[in-house]
C-alpha cells in the first residue's frame, strides 16, 4: 500500500477544469516530482492533496485512511507537511522561533500550564528549541539562528521554511518549487537536503522548474499539460515521451538525462 495516493482528483473554478482526473502514488523515501508548463496545474494539485482546496472529484489517501478536503492543521498532524511556492516565513521572529513553530504542533500541554511556567511546559520548550536547533544545523543554518528570518538571503529563507516543515515531523513532505530563485550554490544546498530527507524514509512530492534538479532527484515523474496527466514514469522514460517534448521540456532534455543516466 503506498504511502499517499491520489485517484481521479480533479477541480473546476467558473466551469474550467483546472485539474482532472489525476492519480499517482508516493511510497515511502521515494521523490515523486510534478512537472509541467506554467498554468498546467501544478500548484492547484498541491492545494488540493494539502487541503487547501477541496477538490470536485476524486480522493486522497494517507497511509491508506481516506483525507480528502481535510484541514492542513490535521494532515499535518497525521504527517503530511508542506512549504509554499511563495514563502511562508514569519519574518520578524528569529530564524530559531520560526521552526519551534513546527514543534508546538505535536506538543501536549495545558494553556495554564504554559502560563504559568510550569515545569512540564519548560520541559517542553528545552525540547522544543533543542530540536529547532539540531534542524537548523541540518539544513546549515545552525550560525543564524537568533538572526531576524528577514535578514536571511532566498535561499536560506527557502532552507528555513524546509527545516519548519521537518520539525512536524512528517512522512509525506510537499515541496513547492524550493528551488525558485535561488543561486547555484543555494540550489545544489537545496539538492542535498532533499536526498538527505528522502533518504530517512520520508516521501518526497516536488514541483519544481529546474529540470535539472528534476531530472538528478526523482524517482518518477508525473508530467501535468492544461490541468491533465500526459505522462509518468522515471525521468529517463519522461524525457523522451513526445507528448512531454512538445508540452514543456523541449529537446534539452534528452541531454539532461543522458548526462545524469
């Protein structure tokens, strides 16, 4: 059974069928990547399988319980978290207290006894920022962590909204466009620490414009084309398809994946 899946999902805003009738599944480690040209549905995708939208048609499934339509708060306490092609960053708050953020969704604990200061809710934040801390150090970030998360450059505020995303602990990982804007150096960063999160068991759903990336990362390729799936499969596979060179990747894919096997 695989991790997540998504059968005939599909929806319609003023009668255009932005999505329809789209399904893949994701097993666990594995890095699913969504591809596809501008306006091809990608993101709508995303918002549907994460909850922000409820979808016409179609279901999605979680380790085999059905959650269509449910709230993201309750995804992600069932493991499934997501970052956002537009960044999602509290930017006044220190680069530390935005992935705390992430911790308190899984803490147990009274509002008193927070209020209070009790010794169960200090437990609880040592806790809290002793992980924060250990994430921050995983995705290079350890040295600005009482830094304000606005003075970080794109790139690590893109590694930033990544380590959040990781301290709720998820086993599905959304990832919308991560790469977006970032530098060369910043992007290979980006490279490496999805295959370290991947390589520790959690599933991996990307969209993502660099093909490069795409091509060097996944393991499957779901290739979206006005809202519908026109292709799937390994990169290798994908990048020869014809009706994907003639959708969006062009001829300079084929190169991209002889040169990456």
């Amino acid at each position: 059974m695989s991790l997540l899946a998504v059968r005939g999902l599909g929806i319609s805003f003023g009668g255009l069928k932005a999505v329809h009738d789209v399904s893949f599944a994701l097993n666990a480690g594995e890095i699913v990547s969504v591809i596809g040209p501008n306006g091809a549905g990608k993101t709508t995708l995303f918002n549907m399988i994460s909850g922000v939208y409820l979808p016409n048609a179609g279901q999605v499934t979680l380790d085999g319980e059905e959650v269509t339509g449910m709230r993201p708060d309750l995804l992600a306490t069932r493991g499934l978290s997501r970052t956002f092609q537009n960044l999602q960053i509290f930017q006044q708050m220190s680069v530390l207290e935005n992935v705390i953020v992430g911790f308190h969704l899984h803490e147990r604990g009274s509002v008193l006894s927070d209020l209070l200061g009790l010794p169960g809710s200090r437990r609880r934040s040592r806790a809290s920022a002793e992980g924060a801390r250990e994430l921050l150090d995983r995705v290079g970030l350890s040295r600005a962590a009482e830094r304000e998360a606005g003075a970080l450059s794109y790139g690590a505020l893109k590694r930033l909204e990544i380590a959040r995303a990781l301290a709720t602990r998820p086993r599905v990982l959304l990832l919308d466009e991560p790469a977006a804007g970032c530098n060369a150096v910043e992007t290979e960063e980006i490279d490496r620490l999805i295959c370290e999160v991947a390589q520790g068991g959690v599933a991996i759903l990307l969209v993502e414009h660099d093909m490069k990336l795409v091509m060097r990362l996944s393991n499957q390729i779901v290739v979206l084309d006005h809202g519908e799936k026109i292709a799937e499969g390994d990169p290798a596979t994908v990048s020869r398809d014809p009706k994907v060179i003639e959708a969006y990747l062009g001829t300079n894919a084929e190169e991209d994946a002889d040169a990456h096997g």
